[in-house]
C-alpha cells in the first residue's frame, strides 16, 4: 500500500488497456475476487463501462478498492476535463474516483489551467488524489515548482528495461507516488535469460521477479495487465516473492534503454 498524500493505493493493480466488454468485465470480477484492489482504466481505452459493469457486479465494496481513470490529451481545458470526468463516472457506476490522471501532456498544455482543474476536481471530492502521466522530468518540475500543482502520483513507463532512476528519484523528494505501467515490457519478458535465472533460483516466474522489482522500491506501485486469470493469479503471487541484493544487482546491470510506448504524440522524454 502506497500511503503518501492520504493515498491508499495497493501496490500492484491491474492494467486494463486493449480489454474491451466482456473480456475486460470479466478480467476485472476475476482480479477482484484473487484479491486485486486497484484497477486502472483510461477514458482513451473505451473500457470505463465494461470496468463499471464488474465495479456493479462484484461484491467488493467501492470503498474497498482504488480505481484509477485518465483524461485523454484532447481534452485538456477545463471545461473539456470536467466533461471527461463526468462521462467516466456515469461509465463507472461510481460517484468518485481514488485517482484521475492526466494521459498525456500536449508541447502547448496550459499547466497552470490543466493543474489547477485537477485542484478543483480533488477538492469538489470527485477524485480523491489527482495527477499526471508520461510527464518528462523538466515538465513535471514546472508543474511542481513554477505552477505549484498538487501532485499526487506521476504514472510513466518503468520496468527491468527502461532507466527511470532521475524521474524516480525527482518524484520520491517531492512526496509524488510513481505508478510503473507496462512492467512487464509488454509481455517481452518471458524468454529473458538473466530474469529466467533469477526466477528459476526462487521457484517463481520472470513476469513474477520484473514486478517484484519495482514493487519492493518506496514509493512505486504497478499495475500489469492479463487478462487470464492464471496470469493475474500468477502475478499476483510477486508480492511472496523475496528477492536478494545479487537478484537487485543482475537487474541494475541490465542494459536500461528500451522505451516500448512512445506514440506520435509522445513529449520530447529528455525535455
Ligand atoms: N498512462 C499511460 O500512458 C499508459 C500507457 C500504457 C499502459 N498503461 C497502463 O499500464 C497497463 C500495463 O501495460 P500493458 O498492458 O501495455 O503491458 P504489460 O502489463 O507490461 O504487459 C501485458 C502483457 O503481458 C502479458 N502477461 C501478463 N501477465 C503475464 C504472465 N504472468 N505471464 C506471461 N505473460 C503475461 C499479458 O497477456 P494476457 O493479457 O494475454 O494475459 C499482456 O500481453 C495497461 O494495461 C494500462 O492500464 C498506461
């Protein structure tokens, strides 16, 4: 559980891009039940009602889990951002979310308007905590000392591959919470040799070693998406698994330069 800010956030949650209707509906009642309690969703996924049929499905209390939507990146004004947000709650079946997101920054986001909307939505109680995804470090920077946005969690990409230690570390000084999303590359990491050493030495699985290394660092939680649920209950299964400091070694040495998501859109990652 991540407890900065009067967050409540479960470490690991699941991922929820690319399920749509049935599929997704029922990935979540079945994450649910295994013991998942955070879901993160996307109004730019087009599964926030599949999402909102299991959250009226399951027999987990709302207050029970922390649930997680995004803005997407047109529809940064403020007007458009409180249209977003009540579209996703009426998708939901919920009257609040735990965290509301900002999916992508545009090169000409007006933070001060975006950040200060965020402010809004938190403080009217619609989202208990508010906060940015895919920011680069000298925008979050802005956002954090020239704006003075509340931040309450950065979502980026992160995992055994990808060097994130700069924004991590920038993050963790200033009491922002990191969410890793794609933890396990995207599904790339099964074959992976030093992984598959590690893993074969503990009894456990690579998907279960590459999650266990971001969720044992403060401050980070992730949330990988299966939508089988062996996978979900496999994964699941990371938070058992203890890792030592030759396994945290052999992951520190691997080489940190694969970045998987970088659409068109995507900001400059070194501004
Ligand atoms: N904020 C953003 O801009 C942003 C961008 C990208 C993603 N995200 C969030 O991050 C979440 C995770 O990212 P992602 O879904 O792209 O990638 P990921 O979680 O790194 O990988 C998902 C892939 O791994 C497979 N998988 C999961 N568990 C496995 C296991 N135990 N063994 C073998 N394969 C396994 C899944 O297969 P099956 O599904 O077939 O089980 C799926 O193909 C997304 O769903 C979304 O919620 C956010």
């Amino acid at each position: 559980m991540i407890t900065d800010n009067g967050l409540r956030m479960p470490k690991l949650g699941l991922g929820t891009f690319r399920m749509k209707g049935e599929e997704c509906r029922d990935a979540v009642l079945s994450a649910l039940s295994i013991g998942y309690r955070h879901i993160d969703t996307a109004f730019m996924y087009g599964n926030e009602d599949a999402v909102g049929d299991a959250i009226a499905q399951t027999s987990v209390p709302r207050a029970d889990f922390h649930l997680t939507t995004k803005v997407w990146w047109d529809q940064l004004s403020p007007d458009a951002m409180q249209a977003s947000l009540d579209r996703s709650l009426t998708a939901l079946k919920t009257d609040y979310l735990d965290l509301f997101l900002i999916h992508w920054p545009t090169p000409d986001i007006d933070l001060a308007a975006s950040l200060g909307k965020l402010a809004q939505i938190k403080q009217a109680g619609l989202a208990r905590h508010v906060g940015v995804c895919n920011f680069p470090l000298g925008l979050l920077r802005r956002a954090v000392e020239e704006v003075g946005a509340q931040i309450d969690v950065h979502q980026f990409e992160y995992h055994v591959l990808l060097d994130q230690s700069k924004l991590v570390k920038y993050c963790r000084s200033k009491g922002i919470a990191v969410t890793a999303y794609v933890p396990l590359a995207q599904g790339r990491l099964a074959d992976h040799a030093v992984l598959g050493e590690i893993a074969a030495k503990h009894g456990a699985t690579t998907a279960q070693v590459a999650l266990k290394w971001l969720l044992d660092q403060d401050g980070v939680s992730a949330i990988p998406k299966a939508s089988r649920v062996e996978s979900q209950t496999s994964n699941f299964g990371a938070l058992k698994l203890v890792l030592d400091d030759a396994d945290r070694a052999a992951i520190a040495a691997l080489p940190k330069d694969q970045r998987f998501v970088s659409p068109p859109f995507a900001p400059d990652w070194n501004a």
